[in-house]
C-alpha cells in the first residue's frame, strides 16, 4: 500500500512538472518564462506567440506565459528547459554562451555593419545553424527577438570614452562574452542576474549596467542611473526556445504550428520594439535622465584587442566572424 501511494506520489509530481502538459481536455499547455516585466515587448510578443498558437491549433495548443523572473534567473530557466520542466522560454543570446560556444559570437562589440546586415545574419544560413545549435543541450531556438543595441548607463558620470569606466564596476551579463567586452573597453565586469540589479546599483554592488533602452526603462534602472551614453557597443539579440522534450512530444503538425506562431511573433515583436525604443528614450529623459550621444570612435579602438582575446580563448570563433562579416558585402 505505502509502494504504491509512493509511486502515485511520483507520477504526480512528474505530470505537475511537465512543461507541456496534456489536460484531460486534450489541450495542451506549453508553459513559457522569462525575466522581463509585463510592459516590455518581448512579454506582449509572446502572449501574441500564444494567441497565434491557439487560433492555429483550434484551442488545443496553449502557451501559458510567467513572466518577472518568477520560475528563476534566464540560466534557471534554461536548466529547466533542459530537464523538460518548463516547455519555452526568451532569453538574451548571451545567456545561451554556456550551452553554445558558437553563440557567443553574437556578443562580439561592433560585430555589426548596420540594422540592414543584423537582419541579413539573423535571417540567413547562420542564423539558423546558430538557432539549432544548442539542440545537443536539448535547447531548440525558434526564433530571434530584436533587443537592439546595448549602452552604457551609470550612476555618476556620462561615459562618453572608454577612459570614463576605469575605476567603474560594470554589471555584466553572466557571461564570458560581455566580462571580455567591458574589461577591453577598461570597465571592471561584474556578473549579476537581470532581476537582482536594481538593488545591486542601489546598493552600490555595481555603479553601471549596459542595456538597450526599453529594459533600461522598464526595469526601472534609470531611477537609479541618471547618465545614459549611447556608445551602441553590441547588438545581442533575444532567442525564443523551446525543450527538445516538449517539442518532440508534440506531433508534426503542432510543431509546425509552433514554429510559424514563433515566426510571426517575431515580425510583430520588431514593430513594438521600435515603438518601444522611442518611448523609452522620451521617458527616461523625462525622468531626469542625461541621454549623450558620443563618438563611437574611441569604442571602435578598443574592438581588435577585445577580438584579439576572445580568438585566443575560442579559436573556433575566428572563421564565424569572418563568415559575418562578408554577409551581404
Ligand atoms: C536584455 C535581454 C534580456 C536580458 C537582459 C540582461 O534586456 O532582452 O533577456 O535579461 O538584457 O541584461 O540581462
């Protein structure tokens, strides 16, 4: 009798924990985290990735969206894709360095020509082996989310050369990357979660961040952070996955379904974020902020050094550079 409640016990905590869980119904629910706030576009663009899956598949396929952090750190969240405990979720590609060495490519600073060749990339052959690249980490990318370009922003001072980070303990993403980046450019990196930055700058842990304007403003940071310098220093998009558990339980024509609802997210996801560029700028000018707009010059010097590390840590890296690089020339 214990043997068997024991087992019943299991089975339950196993079908609680599943990411995409069949209801008596028939309906399943892909359950989706993330570490943004609900006002910012990614949040809108995955509710509408949910609303598109379930016109799609006729009500038999939902996504249900956590947003805030609340199911963990986007590493967290990656874990529990991993093991299937959680079907989807978005996270920053710098997140995704650990399970994907090629990926860190994409954190490269001024990797870029312009908007034109980030989309010619991300839409093109190597945005789609980078996409599929993490599926050994039973990790499958759907599809890139614009997260425009990352600046600095600080608490004392406009950061208008890289000379103005020396001295300064820069929050980094938890990544090797972006801790190469901002020691190059003369910052000291300081690897913090998204969601545990707030009070990190308040408390002085950290006295700058890097971000691209709509999170600058959503997570509220420029309450803290009155100097924002658009240096534009990288272009490090936002990636939309789903567990290769949860995927291969779902039939053809769901994946199929899955897939063009993430597609066309992502289409209405870069609409809101220009909008969402705009307006965070306009806000956080109003919230007292200095925006400044410097010489992108001095940042560009210290990009061959920076290239010049990063090919001695991952020598692979060199030939997918140079692959970026003659897109579309
Ligand atoms: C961007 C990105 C997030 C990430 C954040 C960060 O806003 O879209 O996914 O969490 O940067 O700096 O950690």
């Amino acid at each position: 009798m214990l043997m068997s409640l024991r087992i019943v016990f299991i089975f339950l905590a196993l079908v609680l924990a599943l990411g995409g869980c069949q209801l008596d119904t028939g309906v399943k629910v892909i359950k989706m985290g993330h570490a943004q706030v609900v006002s910012h576009p990614v949040h809108q663009a995955m509710v509408f990735l949910g609303e598109r899956l379930e016109e799609k598949s006729g009500g038999k396929l939902k996504v249900k969206v956590y947003p805030n952090q609340q199911l963990g750190t986007e590493r967290e969240l990656l874990e529990l894709l991993q093991i299937g405990s959680l079907g989807m979720t978005k996270v920053s590609a710098a997140s995704l360095e650990a399970f994907s060495p090629e990926i860190s490519v994409l954190g490269l600073p001024y990797l870029f020509r312009d908007d034109a060749h980030i989309t010619q990339v991300l839409e093109g052959e190597i945005g789609k082996e980078l996409l599929l690249s993490t599926e050994k980490y039973w990790l499958r990318g759907l599809c890139f989310y614009d997260a425009g370009k990352r600046s600095f922003y600080s608490k004392t001072k406009p950061i208008a050369t890289p000379e103005d980070l020396a001295g300064l303990k820069v929050r980094v993403q938890e990544s090797k990357m972006a801790i190469n980046m901002v020691r190059g450019m003369g910052g000291s990196p300081t690897p913090v979660s998204y969601g545990e930055l707030y009070t990190a700058l308040q408390q002085g842990i950290v006295d700058a961040a890097e971000n691209n304007p709509p999170s600058f403003y959503n997570s509220r940071h420029y309450e803290v952070c009155k100097y924002y310098s658009i240096d534009e220093h990288t272009a490090i998009p936002d990636v939309v996955l789903v567990s290769t558990k949860v995927w291969s339980n779902l039939s053809p024509e769901e994946q199929v379904w899955l897939q063009e609802a993430a597609d066309e997210s992502a289409v209405y996801q870069t609409k809101l974020w220009k909008e969402a560029v705009e307006e965070a700028l306009l806000e956080v000018q109003k919230a007292g902020v200095e925006i400044s707009y410097p010489s992108k010059e001095p940042f560009l010097e210290k990009v061959a050094a920076v290239y010049a590390q990063v090919f001695q840590e991952q020598k692979q890296l060199e030939a997918l550079v140079q692959r970026i690089q003659q897109t579309n020339k």
